[in-house]
C-alpha cells in the first residue's frame, strides 16, 4: 500500500537513505531539511528513478516551522500516513568541557524537534483515524559514553517519549523507535571537541551503512495496521558498541 512519508533531516545519512529507500518501496515523499540545495538534488534523482517527492526547507527547531512542514504534506497528497523524525546533532564534548551552546543544540534539535513534529502530525493523524510516527534514536537511548552524556540524555528522552506516545495512541497512531549503533553520516562532523572528534574516528571505524537504517525503517512502516512495531536496534554486526 502506498502510503505519504515525511522525513525530516533528509539531505544526508539516514534520512537521505531513508528518503530512498521509502520512494523506491513506492511511497510518496516529502521532505524537510535546512540544506534545500541537497533536497533539490535528491528530490530529482528520485523523480528520475520514477519516484513521487516534494521537499521544503524546515528548522524542526521552530514548531511553527514543523507544523507547515506537514501541513504541506497533508495539502499536497490528502494525507499524512507516516512521519520520521529523523533530524539530529551530536556535538560531542566532555561535560567538563562546558560547551552549553552545544547542549543547547542537541537539546533543540533532538529533543524539541521530535516533539515539534508530533506535535504538528498527531492532530491530522488522528481526524484521520491512522497514522504512524517513526522517531530515529540511537544505542545511545540504551546506554551512556564519556564525551556523550548530554547526547545520550536527549536520546533517552526521544525513547522515553516514544514509550509515552505508544501507551497514549489507544492504537491509532503506531509508534516505533528505531535505535542505529555506529552509522555511517555526517553526525560526527560536527565534534568540536578534539579529543571527543579523535575517539569518535575510532569509534566508527566500524559503522553500518545509511540504508541498513533505511530497512529498518521500510520495515516498521510496511507492517498491517494492526501490528505496530515498537523498538528496533540495528548495530553492526562486528561491533560490541
């Protein structure tokens, strides 16, 4: 069944292989990113594969922002089925570090962009008696490093707000957390810290590919309405991490 995906954090990583997959599968897609430039390129590789994609730019940061993000979606194909709330920052430092901007911004993004989003696709979904929200995680939503404890603590919270939405929904929005070990994106690029950027490097010598996320994903939304997929882990197969 063919089915109208928005995915925020779409021009890169797993929200661009997601994006992928998603339209490949035969979804219809729109996307959401700050970069427009990236999901104009992609929106046109799609189309060419024969896909059917719209983009915009958004700032999941800004509720407002999020609400029209899928007010475009709802205005353009009828309806929203799925939301991914895929758009995240991982600016790892030690705490001692005191980089509050950082904290802050993981905070915004990790945090309040997930609840932006359902905020923004909750009402329409259930006027609609259906819907499915996809928030992407991490391992680390299961378990703490040094150099990640602020990172960690806004991935516990997206879990502990997918566990919170999952018991509210009655089963008429379907929930799943999807929680990637080490994935190869662009998350990393953004350590200020030099030591924390170094042990990461290391870290991700061992990493899975963007679309194994991407599966994940295709998965939990492929599944009958009647049976809602809670909590996938997807880690490297070589990895302890």
């Amino acid at each position: 069944m063919t089915k109208v995906v928005a995915i925020t954090g779409a021009s890169s990583g797993i929200g661009e292989a997601t994006a992928r997959r998603l339209a490949a599968d035969g979804h219809a897609l729109m996307l959401g990113a700050r970069r427009v430039e990236r999901l104009a390129a992609l929106g046109r590789e799609i189309e060419a594969a024969g896909g059917t994609v719209a983009f915009r730019r958004l700032d999941v940061t800004d509720a407002e922002d999020v609400r029209k993000f899928v007010a475009a979606a709802d205005e353009r194909y009828g309806r929203v089925d799925v939301l991914v709330n895929n758009a995240g920052v991982m600016p790892l430092s030690p705490l001692a570090a005191l980089e509050a901007g950082e904290w802050d911004r993981m905070i915004d993004v990790n945090v309040r962009g997930v609840l932006h989003g359902i905020a923004a696709a909750l009402p329409v979904m259930r006027a609609r008696g259906s819907g499915h929200i996809v928030n992407i995680a991490s391992v680390g939503a299961h378990e703490v490093s040094p150099t990640a404890a602020v990172y960690c603590a806004t991935k516990f919270a997206v879990r502990a707000i997918s566990e919170g939405l999952r018991q509210e929904s009655g089963g008429v929005v379907r929930v799943t957390l999807v929680s990637p070990g080490v994935t190869e994106s662009e998350l990393a690029d953004g350590i200020s810290d030099p030591a924390a950027r170094e042990a990461m490097r290391a870290y991700r010598a061992v990493a899975l590919p963007a679309s194994a996320v991407a599966g994940a994903v295709a998965y939990a939304v492929s599944q009958p309405a009647e049976v809602d997929v809670n909590e996938i882990v997807v880690r490297p197969a070589a990895s302890a991490q």
